[in-house]
C-alpha cells in the first residue's frame, strides 16, 4: 500500500466512476488516496476525505476483481487505520449500500452500524465507525 502519485492518475479515472474526475489530482496531491500494488501493478486503491471536516471518512475501497478474497481489503483498511492513527485520529467512518456484502466486512473489522442515509430511488445507506487505538 503506497499513497497514490499522478502517475496513478489514469488508473483512478478509468475505473472510479463516483470521483469527479477533477478531485482526482487534487486528492492525490493531499495524499488521500492509496494504491494497493501488487509485483508493482495497481490492483486496488482507497480515498477517503472527511465527515464534517475533522472525521476521517473512507469513501471508496476497490480491489480488482482478481485479487479479491485475499486480504488484500482487509489488509487496505488497517493501513489507513494506522495512518489516521498516526495524524491522531480517534474515530473513523465509512459507508456501505445496504444491498452490499461490503458491510458484512465491514463489522468484521469491528466497524459500529452508526446510523443511516435514505436517497431518493436508492438502496439504505448504511454508515459505521470505529474507535481507533
């Protein structure tokens, strides 16, 4: 897990649909995106951003379909932990659609049902934190 760099810039764009494409430099120059290599390839990345501009808040976690079901996720969401840890953070969020596996992943790392959003035409978002260390 590296934090992302403009090099990285086409692989995010050509695979995150949800990012506006022109938050894509400007997260990688603040350093809130990571890449998970693998043999050097990008494989997966995350970004986050923050809740009310002071909780870190995980917006996408993404492996590629092959390297799914390896830890990869796991080992991806324990990293930033850490490095929230370090910039001295407490608490962390995220979110997951409830019609998502991805929550049960979620909780498995002991990340808290925390509340929940309803959008028009859209599935129940679920979200969740987690006391740091």
């Amino acid at each position: 897990m590296t934090v992302a760099v403009e090099q990285d810039y086409e692989y995010i764009k050509t695979r995150d649909s949800h990012i506006l494409e022109s938050l894509i430099l400007p997260k990688i120059k603040a350093n809130e995106i990571y890449i998970l290599r693998v043999e050097a390839d990008a494989v997966g990345w995350m970004l986050y951003s923050y809740f009310w501009d002071n909780t870190p808040f995980m917006n996408m976690l993404w492996i590629d379909e092959p390297f799914r079901g390896k830890g990869w996720g796991k080992e991806t969401v324990l990293f930033w932990e850490r490095e929230m840890v370090q910039k001295g953070y407490k608490l962390v969020m995220t979110s997951t659609l409830a019609n998502e596996e991805a929550q049960h992943f979620y909780r498995r790392l002991s990340y808290r049902d925390a509340g929940c959003l309803l959008l028009e035409n859209e599935p129940l978002e679920i979200l969740f934190t987690k006391k740091l260390g």
